[in-house]
C-alpha cells in the first residue's frame, strides 16, 4: 500500500485540526483545544489511478511556534497544506515565512503544496479577499489554492485528494516499477 | 494539588528577575484565561502553547518535547491558576527594586543559565555558613539580596521572608525530604509510563476503527492497531516500513528511542527522582 506523507501547517487556531478531524472522521471540533502536534492516519481508495488502489495518508498538524518539530517534519513530509483563516490577516501574512522554510529545507521549488483560506463560512468576517489568496498562489509559482471550511465541509477532502494528485504527478508509481525493472537488465 | 504547588518549588531556585519575569507572565496569562469565553484561551489552552516557550527542554527535539509536554502543560497550568499563592513570597521582596538590583550583575550569566545551567547546585549541601549570613541581610536592603544569588540563588531567593531562620532551615529540610521524592518521583513516574498520559492526549482524534472503506476484514484490523501506533506521536519517525528507507537514514527516526531515555534529564527545570534523592542524601551527608 502506498503512503503519502502530508503535513498541515498554518498558524494557531486557524483550523487545522478541524479540517484535518473533519476529513479522517466527518466531525467538526466545536471545542478549540490547541495542538502541538497530532497525527492521523486515514485509509482511502486512490480514484486518480484507473484501478481503485488503496492508499494511505498520514497526516500531521502542527502548531506553527514549536519549530524543532517542525523542520523534523518538514523534512519527512511529501506534501504540504498551509493554512490560514480568511477572518485574521495576520495568519496569512504567516504563511510566507513557512512556505520559504518549507523549500527552503526541500531545497527544491516544486514541493506539492495547496494554500487554504479556511473558515470560509464566516464570510461576514472575512478580511482577506478571494483574490489575495489567489494571488498569493499565483506568487507561488501557481500553487493550488482553496478556500475551505471545516465548519460546513466545503473543500476538504479537495484539499487532501489535490496533494495526493500533485504527489502522484510528481512522483509516479510507475517510476518506481520501472526502476526495479532496470536493476535486473544492469548486467 | 498540594504536591503539584510543592513540585513548583523549583522556582524559588530562579534568579530574582526570573522570578518577577515568571510572576508577572504568569498573572498576565490568569488576566487572558479570565476572558477566555471570548478567546477560547482557557488555562489548559494557554498552558499548552505557552508551557513548551517557559519550560523549555535543554535539546529542543520534537521526542524531549512530546516526551515532556503532559508534564510541561500540567506545571503552566498551575503555574497560571496559582500565581497569587506561588509568588506571594515576594510581597516582601517587589520585584522592581530585586529587577533593578539583579540584572547589572546578572543578566549576562542567566541568559545563558536558564537552559544550559546543570542541576549540580540542587546536589551541593546547603552549608551553615550560609545560612548564618543571612540575619545580616535586611529586607530594606535587596541590593545585599542580589549579590549572592550568583552562587547560592536558592537561599537568597528564601532569605527575605524566612525571618527565624533556624527553625525554617529545619521546616525547609522537611520540605525537602516530603516534596522532592513524592512530587518529583510523580512526575518521574509519570514520564517513564508516559503511555497513559501520552495516549489519552492523542486518542483524542483517534479516527473510529469502522472504515469507511468495504474492505476485508484484515485490513481493518491492521489499521485498528495501526491507528493505535499512529497516535503516538511519534509515529512518523518510528514507522518500520521499508519505503522510509531513505529517510531513515537520515537519522531522526532512529533517535527516537534513545532521546526517549534521555528525556528527562533533558529538563533542567524538572528534578528527576534521581537528583532529588540525591540531594537529600547529600543534604544528610
């Protein structure tokens, strides 16, 4: 079974946790309870392939100020969800640094990431647009970028099933079969 | 709740700026949980973002962190809840005139100290000597106060209030003797069983073994056990599966272990069971 290894950073209480709780096990944390760092595991069926391949998606949440933590995973992990709330600009000035950290310990460019403006439910409290999120992506060389809630369930599985994709595209499965091939003809 | 005021102890090790410094954060964090129907930042909240900052473990790994953060949130949050009777002492010691008088003296050594400081002078007996000084220092002079905290910071700390002091060093021997082995050894226990603990703070969201997915039987079943491995924090580092190969041998993964061991000692600001018998026996010596 192929695992994908995700990582969802953002700032505090910006809902990680909860989008991250909402898609392994379809509740929403009312209660907010800050994170250190906690794990997930969740079995899904991979639809991008044709056959229906079971995979597995570790997921971790970290709070973004515990940094020893953070550059372990950051190294580890294959795919990124930055996060931020669309009701505090401060979050996503937040996520610059962290992404820069982020390629910075990858040393590459093309790290499978997708930026989320989580709790887009309260659009009454929005202080960052659409747009800025947007072009917040575009800046990173085309990121993905979604606008989620965990509150109502909007975009997050979208979230989960993009990074999986991006992983995928980044690093096929069948690279991995060829490779194995070629070990035998070396002779 | 007696034991864990008593294991709080160690502050009166810390220098008197710490000390005022640990005071007044501590009473502003009581002022914040006070709205927390607003803010959601209740004093477990506030422990659990703020404990890991205050008591920092001397290797900052992620393993000294989650080995020590039950233990670390636990301290806050009584830290926080009972600040007022923690720092009361200092009533007869304001923390702007010992502030003033420590920090010419003091700031270039404690800033380094706090984290890297080994706990060799817990072990050191408490020498007479000491003590028999004391009388001479007044409360109306804390300049006096600051001058030996470089060497013996614990006694200097105690000296302002304990007014008889030949009786206190005998009722601070027998606090020693009671609070160190039980509360220390509490939370020594507490950390090398530290499943318990670890496991109801993660098996919080621990995703329902029924699976969406119809697969078979044994799959589920691995995964039931895999969920369980999975909400150890450690889980990523400790995965044995032959695709981590590569970054295994980066060498995070298999620190895990050995950090564990480790942990403890990490914290300079935690006495193990350890030191604290250690330092009776040499205080009875």
């Amino acid at each position: 079974m192929r695992e994908y290894k995700l990582v969802v950073l953002g700032s505090g209480g910006v809902g990680k946790s909860a989008l991250t709780v909402q898609f392994v096990q379809g509740i929403f944390v009312e209660k907010y309870d800050p994170t250190i760092e906690d794990s997930y595991r969740k079995n899904v069926c991979e639809f991008i392939s044709l056959q229906c391949e079971l995979i597995r998606l570790l997921i971790v949440c970290l709070q973004e100020q515990f940094t020893a933590m953070r550059d372990l995973y950051m190294k580890n992990g294959q795919g990124f969800a930055l996060v931020y709330s669309i009701t505090a600009q401060s979050t996503f000035n937040d996520l610059q640094d962290l992404r820069e950290q982020i390629l910075r310990v990858k040393d590459t460019e093309d790290v499978p990431m997708i930026l989320v403006g989580n709790k887009c439910d309260l659009e009454d409290e929005r202080v960052v647009g659409k747009e800025q999120g947007q072009n917040f992506a575009r800046q990173w060389s085309n990121c993905a970028f979604l606008e989620s809630s965990a509150k109502s369930k909007i975009n997050v599985n979208e979230i989960f099933y993009d990074l999986v994709r991006q992983i995928n595209r980044k690093t096929p499965v069948e690279k991995k079969r060829a490779k194995k091939k070629s070990n035998c003809i070396l002779l | 709740m007696c034991n864990d005021v008593s294991s709080l102890k160690c502050l009166t090790w810390l220098a008197s700026d710490n000390t005022a410094m640990t005071h007044l954060g501590s009473r502003f964090l009581n002022d914040v949980q006070s709205y927390s129907n607003v803010n959601k930042m209740s004093i477990q909240n506030l422990a659990t973002v703020f404990g890991p900052n205050i008591l920092r473990p001397k290797a900052e790994d992620p393993e000294s962190i989650i080995g020590g953060a039950a233990d670390v949130q636990h301290l806050m949050s009584e830290l926080i809840r009972e600040h007022s009777l923690l720092f009361s002492r200092e009533n007869c010691n304001p923390p702007e005139t010992s502030l003033q008088a420590a920090l010419p003296i003091q700031r270039h050594s404690h800033l380094v100290e706090w984290v890297h400081e080994p706990p060799a002078h817990l072990r050191e007996p408490l020498l007479s000597k000491d003590h028999m000084v004391l009388p001479d220092q007044t409360v109306a002079c804390p300049h006096k106060h600051s001058l030996p905290l470089n060497t013996k910071r614990r006694e200097s700390f105690q000296s302002p209030c304990d007014k008889n002091i030949t009786h206190s060093s005998e009722t601070e021997q027998q606090f020693q003797e009671n609070s160190s082995p039980t509360s220390s050894a509490l939370i020594y226990d507490n950390y090398s069983q530290n499943s318990p603990a670890q496991e109801s703070l993660h098996t919080r969201h621990v995703p329902t073994p029924s699976t969406p997915l119809p697969a078979c039987t044994s799959l589920s079943k691995e995964l039931e056990a895999g969920v369980q491995i999975c909400m150890q924090s450690r889980s990523w580092p400790d995965m044995e599966e032959p695709s981590w190969g590569p970054e295994k041998a980066l060498g995070e993964s298999g620190g895990s272990s050995e950090a564990q061991d480790s942990t403890l000692s990490v914290y300079d600001n935690i006495v193990t069971k350890e030191q604290g018998e250690q330092y009776i026996e040499d205080r009875e010596a």
